[in-house]
C-alpha cells in the first residue's frame, strides 16, 4: 500500500515510538521490571478514591434515563459542540475566576482530547509555511525557550519539523541546604539574538513550567520576560501547564501564574491521575478558541465528554484543588526528596549533579564525563531490569552531535512505589559506579 507524504511523515518510526515500544515490550516480558521509564502519573489513594465516587454518583444520577437533563444522559448520549462540554467551560470559567483574576468568559475555554492533542492544533496553527504581508512564503517555527523540553512536541507537525530552540544556561545551585544540584535558566542573550526571532520566523514561542523532562520551573522573572518578548514580536506565549497550578499543581517553588490575551495556558487532566479520559484544556484569547474549536470539529466532530462529566463537579466544589494541594503535590514533592536521599546513597561520592526538584514527575539526572553515553547506559540498565529514559530524546529543533551534556543526562519517573524506586535506583547506582571506576 502506497502512503501519502503525509502518511508518511506519520507513520515513520521516530526515536520515542521505538523507545515508548522498548519500554512497553520490557513490561510485557516475564522477568521483573523496575519502571521508572514512562510517564504515567502514580496510583495515589485519596486520588482514586475521589475519582470512583464521582463516577459511581454519575452512573447513579439517571444513567442512560428518559430524562435528557440527567447529567449522565445529557452529556454521554449527546455530542457537544467542537468547543467542549459546556457545562465544564462554565465551571472552568468560575473556577479560574474564583482563583485568578483573569475574567475569562466562555469564549476563553476549548477542550480537547487530551493536551498532547492541543499541542498538534497549536503548533501547526503557528509552525510551518506562512504567506506574508509582501505574499512571499515564510516558514515560521516553534520558539523553545530552553531545552531540554517535552519529547511529545518533536514529532507533532504535519510537514517537517519547525522548531527554534535554545540551549540553557547551567547553574549550580544547593538544594535544602545540599550540594550536588543545578538548575537551568533561560539564556536570553542567546535568545534575543536569534536571528529567526529578529526576522520574523518564530509564530509562537512555547515552554512547558513544569518542565518535562526536567523539574525545572521557569522563574516568575523569566516569564515575565518571555511574555514581554512574545508582545514585542506579535506572537502567542503558549506555556504548557501539564503539570502546574491550581492542578496539578506539582510544582514545589514559589511561583504565580498569569494569563493575558496574547498567552495560551494549556491545562490536562492527566496528571491529577485521568490520563485514559483524555482531556486537555485551552485557555485563550477568543481568535485561538475558535481556530481550535474549528479544528475538533474536523478532527473529532466534538471532544470527548466523559473526563469533562468527571471534573465538572470536581471544579465547582473546588475538590479538584483541594486534591492538588493537599494530596497530590505533597506525594510527588515526598517521592522527590526519597528518590534524592536514595540517589546521594548510591552515588553520593561520584560526579552525579541532580536538577533540583522544583516540580513535575521526574528526576533529571546528569552524569558528568560519563565514559559511555546515556543512550549506551540506557541498554545496560535494561538488561538488567530497570527502565529510565536517556536524555537524547529531549532536545527537539537541536543538533545535538556536538553538545555532550545532552548525552550525559537521564529521565527518571519518580511515580513508582518506594520498593520499586528503591530497587531502580540500587541498579542505575551499581551500574555507574562500575562506569566511573572502570574509568579511572
Ligand atoms: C509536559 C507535557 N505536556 C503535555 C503532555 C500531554 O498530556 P495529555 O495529552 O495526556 O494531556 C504531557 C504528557 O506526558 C507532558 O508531560
């Protein structure tokens, strides 16, 4: 069978297909695994607690009935329009009110099939071939303000890939009074001087706060910053807020959130625990709304209503916030500093830097001077039953032959139990160890 070049750009194998396979055919095997690999967010009690009341009173309610106004009946039975569920945009638009002082209306809100599917709306809406005021062609790209960032953006675009990327600025820092940790920052010189930006062909500049990979969160200085650049140049700011506030709110630094007209605040269900009901959430300026409901209508007709019937209620007792804040963050923010003491243990006396944890589900580890790269390390640790995910993978729009620390770098999930956390980080400990001394 013959594939458009469409068909093939997206069904070609990129490194994370084969890599997500690796990882899925390794669970699938019958030898133990330590998964600290994916990014599926963990199994926490209160959580699933709440999450299955909710479901259970929204098959009580009339399930299925006559009654068209029963929740359940209204909302599964019938599609909504391209926008989303209306009955969550209102409660979303009390909410971000109620906690923000945004003053949002509904036509603020889009959902979507999950955030992975926003980002395919939004980055091609903004990457790619544009016709100018002179109706020259131009090919605009995707802004990174620093990487390493979000592996699922790489592939997303419907021709090529259209990204500009910048590299960190590396700082080491103390983490609770510890050495032993860094943290990235933006490198605005390198930013400012990018002659794609100067000339036009950046269409939005995008970062995810928390960041995936990295638990890296952007200061409130540097997103004022960013803000103002994307304003200077006339583009959106779309900040990928996957895991931030008000929920998640995995995010341990003290920072706020804002929202104006010219930003897109990109929000998920899935990581306070619902990533199988695939809901994303967009909130922006009513121009970005429509062009994002326009484009459900193509692809999906409607977006899923099921996550929305669970959240609605969640959002309008304010339980979905009191979950983040009392459950959620605490439980990440708790596995984060049990993962650092396990890793000081193992690694304390060789050259391992650990981006401070400032959010998110991981832990971004670098070994500096490592004699193999991570890739290489990445199939050692397989071999014996521990999964990570080697850094390569985190540096879209970058050539990366030349820039050792994307080679020196790793990805762990810090979602896992504490046995299995244990057990991994003994493994990655024992097999570095050997790499370092065999070096020496
Ligand atoms: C930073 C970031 N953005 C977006 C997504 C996509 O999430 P979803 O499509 O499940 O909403 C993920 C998933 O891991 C992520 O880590």
């Amino acid at each position: 069978m013959k594939f458009s070049k469409f068909g093939q750009k997206f069904t070609q194998p990129t490194g994370i297909s084969q890599l997500m396979d690796d990882l899925g055919d390794a669970l699938k095997s019958d030898q133990p695994v330590n998964m600290l690999g994916g990014g599926n967010p963990a199994r926490i009690e209160a959580v699933n607690e709440l999450f299955l009341e909710t479901y259970q009173a929204l098959g009580n309610d009339g399930s299925f009935s006559e009654d068209i106004n029963s929740t359940a009946t209204s909302s599964m039975a019938n599609y909504s329009n391209p926008q989303g569920d209306a009955a969550f945009i209102d409660a979303l638009v009390g909410f971000f009110n109620r906690h923000y002082d945004w003053n949002l209306t509904s036509e603020n809100i889009a959902l979507t099939n999950g955030s992975q599917n926003a980002f395919f709306y939004l980055f091609n809406l903004f990457g790619g071939a544009f016709t100018d005021e002179q109706s020259e062609s131009v090919d605009k790209s995707i802004l990174l303000p620093l990487t390493p960032e979000y592996i699922g953006y790489s592939d997303v675009h419907v021709e090529g890939q259209h990204f500009t990327a910048v590299l960190p600025h590396i700082d080491e820092v103390t983490h609770d009074g510890e050495e032993g940790f860094f943290k990235y920052r933006v490198d605005f010189d390198a930013l400012e001087n990018l002659p794609a930006l100067k000339e036009g062909r950046i269409g939005a500049i995008c970062c995810s706060r928390p960041t995936n990979p990295t638990g890296n969160v952007l200061t409130d200085e540097e997103m004022a910053h960013l803000a103002e650049i994307a304003k200077r140049y006339d583009v959106p700011l779309i900040i990928d807020n996957a895991y931030g506030m008000p929920f998640p709110n995995i995010i341990y630094s003290d920072v706020t959130l804002n929202w104006d007209d010219n930003t897109i605040l990109c929000f998920s269900l899935s990581k306070i625990g619902l990533p199988g009901v695939r809901t994303g959430i967009i909130v922006a300026a009513p121009e970005v709304i429509a062009a994002v409901s326009a484009m459900n209508a193509v692809v999906n007709l409607s977006p899923t209503r099921f996550g929305a019937s669970i959240a609605t209620p969640l959002v309008e007792n304010n339980a979905i916030k009191d979950l983040s804040d009392n459950d959620i963050k605490p439980f990440y923010q708790q596995q984060a500093k049990t993962a650092v003491t396990l890793l000081k243990k193992e690694l304390g006396d060789y050259p391992l830097v650990i981006h401070k944890p400032e959010g998110a589900i991981f832990l971004w580890l670098w070994f500096k001077d490592l004699p193999i790269s991570t890739s290489e390390l990445y199939e050692t640790l397989k071999e014996k039953g521990t999964l990570i995910v080697p850094s390569e993978y985190f540096f879209p729009g970058v050539d990366i032959s030349d820039y050792k620390h994307a080679h020196e770098c790793i990805r762990m999930s810090i979602a896992a139990d504490k046995d299995t956390l244990t057990k991994g980080i003994a493994v990655i400990g024992e097999v570095v160890r050997e790499l370092y001394d065999g070096a020496k």
